[in-house]
C-alpha cells in the first residue's frame, strides 16, 4: 500500500520534486509526489501561472498540494524568456540561449511554490541572482549548466550545494515557516 502525505507536490517534473523534498525533509516536512501535467495559462506573471496551476492540481486530487512555476530572466535581453523558460528550453534550449549572449551575462532564477487547499491558496517567492556562463558546464537538468549564482565560479550543475542557496530553496524556506506556523 502506498504511503499517505499531509502534502503533494504537482508536477511532470521528477527532479523539481527531488529537490523540493530533499529541501522540504531538512525543515522537517515530508512530501509526496503526484505526477500530472497541469494545464498552463498563457500570462506574462509566473504568480497569475503558479495560482492557475495550483487551483487545477488541487481540483485534480483533492489534496493539499504545492506546485511550482519557475523562470530564467536574463537581463541583456529584457527579462527574456522569464514566463516563455519552459518554452524556450524545449526549442532553443542551453546551447540557443549562449548564442543570443554576447556581452551582458547578468540574469535571475525565480521560483513561485504555490500552496492550495480547500480554503486557502498562497504563492511564496524565491529569486537567486547570477550570471549565465559562456559554454555549458556540469551535468544537470534544464538551466543548470548555464546559470552561475552569485559568489560562486560553478554553474548550479557543476555545484553539490545547489539545494541550499537556489531559488528553489529560497521559495520552499518561506513556504516551510507559513505552513508550519499553520498548524500551530
Ligand atoms: P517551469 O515552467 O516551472 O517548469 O520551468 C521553466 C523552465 O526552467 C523549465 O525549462 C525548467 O526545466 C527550468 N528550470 C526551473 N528550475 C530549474 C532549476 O533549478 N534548474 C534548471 N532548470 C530549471
């Protein structure tokens, strides 16, 4: 028999959930996982897409759930793709976005984790600034050959600390402190 959570992570994406619950276990949280695709509306605010997506995984399974939306905006090329991330990943990908690159390297993860249950929904925020690298370095999962954090020389691939500075980890740590307050 499968096990029970108090709360699920939505999401296609095995390793967003890997490390939100590697995250979310050290602020002593236990995740589980329900893989779905959730329906994506087209909007230029991570949180308007965040908050559509967390009310479609909660109608869904009828659960308490978080779910996340991310996006990469680099600056030299005005905040771009930010909300159009996924998009780009899948068609230009790593090697296109070092390509548009020619001067300016200066850019920002941000990570929305949206909580929803029957009676409450809440986005959290988490940005991390950095710098996109001039080739792809490290093995690792969309953007994280190319993104380097501030105050570091690795990309988030090439790093083994990359679940305690990222923008995912920053949005899960304010998520931690309203959710376990919740309960008090
Ligand atoms: P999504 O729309 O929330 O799935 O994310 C936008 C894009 O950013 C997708 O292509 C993700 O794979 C990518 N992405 C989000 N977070 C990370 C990360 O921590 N590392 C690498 N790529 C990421």
């Amino acid at each position: 028999m499968h096990k029970s959570f108090d709360l699920y992570f939505v999401s296609s994406n095995v390793h967003k959930y890997q490390e939100a619950k590697t995250i979310l276990g050290s602020l002593g949280i236990d995740l589980g996982f329900l893989k779905s695709n959730l329906g994506e509306i087209q909007s230029n605010s991570l949180r308007n897409i965040a908050m559509a997506k967390a009310r479609d995984a909660f109608s869904k399974f009828k659960r308490p759930v978080i779910i996340e939306d991310d996006g990469l905006f680099i600056d030299s090329i005005g905040g771009f793709p930010g909300p159009y991330s996924s998009y780009v990943f899948k068609t230009i990908g790593n090697r296109g976005i070092l390509d548009l690159l020619k001067n300016s390297r200066g850019a920002n993860f941000v990570s929305i984790i949206t909580y929803c249950d029957k009676t409450t929904l809440q986005s959290f925020e988490g940005k991390l600034d950095g710098k996109i690298s001039k080739t792809q370095k490290g093995k690792g999962w969309g953007y994280d050959p190319i993104f380097i954090p501030n105050n570091s020389v690795k990309t988030f691939a090439e790093m083994n600390n990359k679940n305690e500075l990222s923008h995912r980890f920053k949005a899960l740590k304010k998520f931690s402190r309203w959710y376990l307050h919740k309960w008090e």
